[in-house]
C-alpha cells in the first residue's frame, strides 16, 4: 500500500476522533460548572463566596476568609441519561459506560505571621469518556469506538486579606492530561490510540473587594494551558500490511481554555445568599486545529502519519447563578442554575465531544454535625440536548448526538 492511500480517504476520516476525543460528561464546554459542593450546587457562581479550599480552583482570593484550619473532600458520581449516536449506517446507541466517578479535596491553614491563607489541593477538572459498542461500520460489520480522557489538576496557592475590605489570591499548580482512542480498532482501517499524556504548569490569580457588608464583588483569571500530549503509541489495522504499530504517537493543539470571571454575592438579611457569576471562555484559542502525528513504526513499508483537523470551537459566555439559605444553625440549602450555549460548531460535531449540554440546574443542602464537622450533598440535573450534524471528515454521515446527565455530589468538611 502506497502512502497516499495509507493516509488518505477513510484513514484520514477516522484519525480525526483521535484528535478531538473530549470528555463524556461536559458541561460548560468540557469545564464541570463548579468545583467542590458548594459552587457545584450554588450553580457555579461561585467567584465572588468562594471560601473554603476549593477556592484554589475557583477564586484563590477566597482563601483568605479561612481562618484556621479546613480540609475538605469532595466527589461526585454521573449518572448518564442519553448519551447518544445515531448515524446513517443504522446505528442508534447509548454508551456502555452510564456511571463515572470523579473525586477531589484541598487543605487550607491561616498563617500565623501574615494576614493570609495558604492551601493545596487536587481536582478532577474534566474526562472520562464514552464506550459505543455493537455500532455497524460503514463497512457493515459490527464493531466499537471509545475515548478515555482525563484532566487533573495538582496545585497550591495563598489568598491574602490586603486590607478591610480587599483580599487578593493566587494558585499555581500542573495539570494532567492524558487520551486514550479505540475507533473500529478490529476492523480493516480501524485505529487504536494510547497512553498520550502531557504534564503543564498552569495558574489562577483572584480578587474580592467587599463594596458594603452585604456586598462583595470578585473576579478571576485563568491562564490558558497548552496541553501537547505524548509518548503515546498509535496502531492502524491495514489491508496491505496487517496490524502497524507505531512506537511514538503525539496529539498537539490541545488547551485548557483561558477564562475571565466576574461575580457578585449579596446578603439581602442574614439567613440568605445570593450570588451571580458571567464567566467568558476563550474555546477560539484553546481549540482551533489539532494534529496526530504518529512515527516509528515497526514495519518499515508503513510511512509516518501526519493528521491536522479542524475543530474551532466558539469563545463561550457562561451565566451562573445561586442562592444559599439558613435554615437554621445546623442547615443550609442551595440552589443554582448555570446557563453555557454550545461552543462547538455544528459541522464540527462528534460522539466523543458530549461538551454540547447548555443548562444545569443544582440544589442540595448542608448539615453541620458540630463545630468541626459538616456533610453537603445534592444534585446536578444537565438538562438533555440533542444536535443534529454532518462532519464530511468523520465516518458517519447524517448524525445525530444526544446528551442529558444527573450528578450526585458530595463534600466533607473539618475545621479546626
């Protein structure tokens, strides 16, 4: 086989998945819409109550309202409800994998000798994936494509009370990603990509101001993260030359977006309160064009794979809203929507790329057992959205992919 035809038509249409493989349950674009309970179930809106050790990830400002000592530990278990492909081969599938866990935790301390908090913690900050299985190839047999995907975040940070009224904070950290792609990998032309992965510094820098005592105004910056993974391996199944196995696959042109958030928290009395967030995220600039490339293979006749494929994705502007509740000393109640228009252009659509969910709903609750321990709990309902697509670089034709999630989230926190 020449390399014209090794690289081209169907191998071509099919290496795209391998470089867009983005994470089964998105939210916010692939972004989750809070981190830890309590922005996760106040709707993300988060920037301007951030206040216990998720504030690393939210608002590092927050930090500085920590005094003492804070742990907390956080997970949350998805439930998916349609995640759905449908395509012109007949093929109308739910994935296989309906439940997926994600989990975190940070640990903060007020110092003794400045006016300032410190902390580290760890995050899930977006994966998973999708498993299709039993899906008919335009080929006609049957066979299956998956993607695993995961983003984690390691990073410390402080948040500093410079005066009365204004705390400033920062976090900085490393993120880690890494990519895994199964597309008709038993099949002639069929692709298997693994154990890409990429370790990048990353930071967030945060302000709070409190404009009256009932008002506080907030705002972050994330920077954005180039994540080129590598060191993977990359196998095509060949009609010519049998299974080809190359020993080192790269997939480049992926980031974690920049992002500016603005918010304010309101206390209309002492039992309520209120908060709204408008984040921008800059998906034009994280996502435009991603290439595979894969060399060294272990059979000489098969040349070099280069694959470059277009993705631009749309900046997206995210409104988040939420109010807490004093039900009494022990409990408060929450709520939330979060509102995010799907940033991926239609024609650009693909199974593996679930970030096409736009609103969120959230409520739950907060018990505290004592002076030292409190239990949060709730639910995130991802309201279902189904678009209709014909990306001419993928094998599918007249598609379709549906999406509709619930989350069960879950925090414990200690002070001391």
């Amino acid at each position: 086989m020449g390399a014209s035809q090794f690289t081209g038509g169907r191998i071509a249409a099919m290496v795209i998945l391998a470089t867009c493989s983005l994470p089964a349950y998105a939210t916010n674009g692939f972004n989750l819409i809070g981190f830890g309970a309590e922005s996760t179930l106040m709707g993300g809106a988060d920037v301007a109550v951030a206040r216990d050790p998720s504030a690393l990830n939210t608002n590092p400002a927050g930090l500085a309202q920590i005094q003492g000592r804070m742990f907390n530990g956080f997970a949350s278990l998805l439930r998916t409800t349609d995640l759905r492909h449908e395509d012109q081969w007949g093929n109308d599938e739910h994935a296989s994998n309906r439940y997926t866990g994600l989990g975190g935790g940070g640990y903060a301390q007020s110092l003794d000798s400045l006016p300032c908090t410190a902390g580290v913690g760890m995050f899930a900050q977006g994966g998973a994936g999708g498993v299709f299985k039993n899906i008919t190839t335009p080929a006609g047999n049957e066979d299956k494509f998956s993607a695993l995907f995961g983003i984690a975040k390691f990073t410390g940070g402080i948040g500093c009370q410079v005066t009365d009224d204004l705390a400033l904070g920062g976090s900085f950290g490393l993120v880690y990603a890494s990519l895994e792609q199964n597309l008709y990998g038993n099949s002639t032309n069929g692709i298997k990509l693994e154990d890409v992965s990429a370790i990048r510094p990353t930071f967030k820098l945060g302000v709070q101001y409190k404009l009256t005592p009932r008002v506080v105004l907030a705002a972050s910056y994330t920077g954005k993260t180039e994540l080129p993974m590598t060191d993977g391996e990359f196998r095509v199944n060949t009609q010519a030359l049998g299974v080809v196995t190359y020993h080192d696959a790269s997939f480049k042109g992926f980031a974690l977006p920049r992002e500016i958030a603005v918010g304010a928290a309101f206390r209309p009395n002492d039992d309520w309160l209120l908060s709204v967030k408008l984040n921008w995220i800059e998906w034009s600039d994280a996502l435009t064009t991603s290439t595979l490339r894969a060399t060294n293979p272990d059979n000489p006749a098969a040349p070099d794979l280069t694959q470059t494929n277009t993705l631009d994705w749309k900046n997206q502007w995210v409104i988040a809203t939420g109010a807490a509740y004093t039900l009494n000393d022990r409990t408060t109640l929450y709520a939330g929507y979060n509102y995010g228009r799907n940033p991926i252009p239609r024609n650009n659509s693909t199974p593996f790329i679930a970030g096409i969910l736009e609103h969120h709903y959230t409520v739950g609750a907060a018990y505290k057992w004592n002076e030292e321990w409190t239990v949060t709990g709730g639910v995130e309902y991802d309201a279902r959205i189904r678009v209709k697509y014909n990306n001419d670089e993928l094998p599918f034709g007249n598609s379709a992919l549906s999406n509709e999630a619930v989350f069960f989230h879950f925090m414990l926190t200690r002070k001391w």
